[in-house]
C-alpha cells in the first residue's frame, strides 16, 4: 500500500467523522490508522484550521464544521488539480 | 513640459487610435484577466489546504498578471515619446517601472518553477535566492543600458529554465506530464520574448503579432486546464 500523504491523512480523518456524525478521539484515532504522536500533530492542526470541533456532552465529541465538508467535497478537486500541473 | 514634449503627446494620441496600440491592449488585458482569475479561481483551492505547490502557482500568474500591467504601461510610453524624450522628461519614472516590470518577471518564472519543483528543492533558502536573483537581474538591467547585458540576462535565465524544467520533467513519475512541461517550456520562452521586446523593441518587431499570438494562445490554455479542474 503507497504512504499516504498528507492531504490523504486529513481526507481520512475528516471522512471518519463525516461517516460517523460524530466520535470520541479514540475511536477515531485508531480508525486514522496513525501513529499516536502524528494524529495529535494532525488533530491540533485541524482544531487551528476550524475544520473540525469538540463538542462537550456526556463525553468529548469531534465533529465536522463547515469548512471540514467543504474540504470533503473538494477533495477530489484538488487532487486533480495538484495532479495537472504536477504541483 | 517643452512645447516637443506636446507635439510628442499629441502625434501619440494619433497614434494610440491606430490598430497598434489597440492590439497592445487587448492583448495585455487579456492576459492580465486571465492570470488574475488563475490566481482568485484557484484561492479556495489553497484555503482549504495551504499547499506550497498551489501557493507558488498562484503567486506566479500573480505576478504575471503585475509584470504585464507594467510591461503594457512602458509600452503605452514608449508610443506616447521617444527614449529620449522619456529620459528627458520621466527619468525616475521610467527607471522603476523598468525596474518593477524585470523583478516581477523574474519572480513569475521562478515561482511557477518553484511550484513544481518545491519538494525537490525543500530549502527555504530557494525563496530567498530567487528574489534576491530577481533583484540583481533589474538592477543590472537598470545600471546597464546596452543591447549585450540584456542578452546575456535573458540567456541565462533561459538555460535555467530549460535546465530546471528538463529536470522537473525527467524527475516526475507521470510520463503523461510531457505536455505540462512543453507548455511551461513555451510561456516561458515567450515570456522572455516579451521581456526582450520591452528592452530592445525595435528587435522582434518583425514577429510582434505572432510573439502575441502564441502567448495568448499559451496563456488561454493554461487558463482553461485550470478552470477545468476547478470548475
């Protein structure tokens, strides 16, 4: 299986939440399929960018904010974009 | 302002009714809207992921876009006076806006060569380098007013250019990419066509409407790969 890169990652990430509505970190740092030390690297960096957010009830809940499906629905966009001019 | 300078002025309105400065305008308003809307039709792209590949491409038609605004403006002089005229009269004027035209220039290819090239080249240090390249090229265009600075100028930046490009295409894993690579090579021969014809434009005047042509022609198609995959 090709290294995923770091668009892939964050795909990923992004797409367990959607499936899901929401999750606890657990769950889905393991469905990420990442080491422990690069989720938190790539959970914070989502935090930052507003693409995701933590919802306080019972437990700590992550869930998708608009930005993160917007990143969803263009993914392919990019990656095809990327792929054309070979950036 | 001398009673020549008006006489200038005036022979240049007429002038700017005839078909040349109108070609020279079209063309460059064209070009400009279409590396304009390059760089804001690609903006949500690079939001979403702030992709250095993406930033550089965009920051490149940017750039184009500003070069060619003040390449049209140092046209658009040049058909008003005569050099003379404009030393006489613009010195300082003229001098920056030369100056401003060969540093975007500049910056434009490297940045479209970056965008390809950035995780090749993973030293920040090629940033710096490039405009620092940028700078020393118009200065010298600027200090150094003869025909074979302004070669050797465009010389070198050419073999970098294919150099680099070579490179890019015989290290790239896709060999479906070969027309990206031409396409890149054509602006950017052009391109310094363009530069070329600013500083010695008595030169390619022979082949000025088909210089325009094959850079418009270039440009659109660049234009149009990229709202394809944008939508």
């Amino acid at each position: 299986m090709a290294k995923r890169n770091k668009l892939e990652i964050v795909k990923d990430i992004l797409k367990i939440i959607q499936d899901n509505h929401s999750i606890k970190p657990t769950p889905l740092l393991r469905r990420s399929n990442i080491s422990s030390s690069r989720f938190k690297e790539y959970y914070s960096e989502l935090l930052e960018k507003e693409f995701l957010k933590e919802t306080y009830g019972k437990n700590k809940k992550i869930t998708l904010t608009e930005k993160g499906q917007k990143y969803l629905e263009k993914y392919q966009t990019i990656i095809n974009f990327i792929d054309e001019f070979e950036l | 302002m001398t009673g020549r300078a008006i006489t200038g002025m005036g022979q240049g309105l007429g002038k700017f009714m005839t078909l040349g400065i109108g070609t020279e305008i079209i063309y460059s308003f064209v070009i400009i809207v279409c590396s304009l809307m390059i760089y804001f039709g690609t903006r949500e792209l690079y939001n979403l992921t702030k992709h250095k590949g993406i930033k550089y491409f965009r920051l490149s038609f940017l750039f184009f876009a500003l070069a060619y605004f003040f390449r049209s403006f140092i046209k658009i002089i040049l058909f008003y006076f005569d050099i003379r005229e404009i030393r006489l009269l613009l010195p300082v004027f003229g001098s920056v806006t030369l100056f401003i035209f060969m540093y975007f220039s500049a910056i434009a290819i490297f940045y479209l060569l970056y965008s390809v090239m950035w995780k090749k080249w993973k030293s920040k240090l090629a940033i710096y380098l490039f405009h620092l390249s940028a700078l020393i090229i118009s200065t010298t265009v600027l200090l150094f007013r003869t025909s074979l600075v302004y070669f050797t100028i465009n010389l070198l930046l050419l073999i970098f250019i294919i150099f680099t490009v070579y490179t890019a295409y015989h290290q790239s894993k896709k060999k479906k990419s070969y027309n990206l690579y031409i396409i890149y090579l054509m602006l950017f021969i052009f391109w310094i066509f363009n530069i070329v014809d600013i500083l010695v434009p008595s030169l390619l005047q022979t082949f000025q409407l088909f210089i325009y042509l094959f850079s418009l022609g270039i440009f659109l198609l660049i234009f149009y790969k990229v709202i394809r995959k944008t939508g």
